[in-house]
C-alpha cells in the first residue's frame, strides 16, 4: 500500500519537512530523514544554538531551526512531552492545510502516568492544539531505537502504522513512511487507528513487526 502512494512523494520533491521537539522521537526521526538524505529542520524549546550538537551527530541534511520554522514546513511532525505540547504549540498561526504528524504518547516519564484525556484520544486532544492542519497519526509506538535503525535489519521491512481522517494527507505520510524504507499499514481514520496505536491502552505500541516477500 504505501508503495503505491511512494510517486506522490516523488512528484513533489520541494516538500519540506519540520520537526517539533528534539527528544527521543524527533531525534530518531531526524536520524531516519538522515538516513535518506532528507533535508530537515529541528527544533526544540531552548532555541536552535542548543541543537548545534546533536544536528552536526545526526547529519547534513538535518539543520536547528527555531520552532516558527519547523512549524513553516510543508510537513511538520511534532514529538513533544504531553504536558509541555499546549506550550510548545501556542502562538503558532494556523496550518492552512498542512500536514502535522502527531506522535505524540499520552504518557510521561518517571512515572508513566497515563494523562486525563476525558474520553477522547490522545490525536483528538492534539488536533485541537494545531488549528488547520491535516493530522496523521504516525510515528509513535515504535521505540525510538527501531525507528533510527536499518528498517531492513531483520531481513524484511520494519512496519510502520499510521492513520487520519484526510486521504491525501495519509497518502503524503504513506510515500514518507516508504521513502524511509519501512513498510506503512493504513489503519483508516483516527476514530480507529488512533486508538489501535495510542499509548497507553492501544494494542499495537513498541510492536516490533516485519513485512517479510
């Protein structure tokens, strides 16, 4: 499936791509653009100067750019600390149609208490937080070690899900996921990939599948 959508990515290779947050998710996943000659910009909420290091580790293509930036792209995955994502989002203008990656957890370290979510999902919560964007879920129930790594190390392709209510956008996330080298499974809208992938509570995180033939 994901190969299918792979030319979207390809007819469009002005796309630009944004990451919010330089923890372990968006660090892994700019290490996977990286991997693939992907041009990125990251940010973080202390200001470009304090990723100067850890672009330089990840690789050329990856350069620290203030929050406004990454939110600039034409797709923008945002990995950030659940309790600090109403900050880090605050102010930013609207998406007008962009694409925005929620991969975030409902969860925190030390403790890993799971967050107050009042019966919704996580991406429900976090699509309130990214005015006029398309969202995506994706990216998130793997551990950031896998998503890093060669998708092909166990002789297949690592699986990837993800899933939104927006075709085209899924489309876009699909060729992404694929340029990556993984494989993508669709798991349709948020209503039921959201809550397949969510964490805590969904069936499918730190999963470590492989699409093998």
């Amino acid at each position: 499936m994901s190969e299918r959508h792979f030319p979207l990515l390809q007819r469009r290779t002005s796309m630009s791509i944004g990451i919010i947050g330089a923890g372990n998710i968006g660090r892994a996943f700019a290490t996977a653009l990286a991997n693939n000659n992907i041009r990125a910009t990251l940010s973080n909420s202390q200001g470009p100067d304090s990723l100067k290091e850890v672009v330089a580790a990840i690789g050329p293509t990856i350069e620290a750019g203030t929050r406004e930036e990454a939110a600039s792209k034409d797709i923008v995955l945002v990995a950030v600390n659940w309790s600090k994502l109403p900050k880090a989002l605050a102010t930013l203008p609207d998406f007008g149609g962009r694409i925005v990656i929620d991969a975030n957890n409902p969860i925190e370290a030390p403790l890993f208490k799971p967050a107050e979510l009042n019966g919704r999902l996580s991406t429900e919560v976090f699509a309130d937080l990214v005015p006029g964007a398309r969202v995506v879920k994706a990216f998130n129930h793997l551990q950031p070690h896998l998503l890093s790594g060669d998708p092909k190390a166990e002789g297949g392709s690592r699986v990837l899900f993800y899933s939104g209510d927006d075709a085209r956008a899924k489309a876009e996330v699909g060729a992404l996921i694929s340029r990556l080298g993984f494989t993508g499974i669709d798991l349709g809208p948020v209503s039921v990939g959201g809550k397949l992938v969510q964490f805590p509570g969904g069936p499918l995180p730190a999963l470590n599948l492989v699409k093998f033939g």
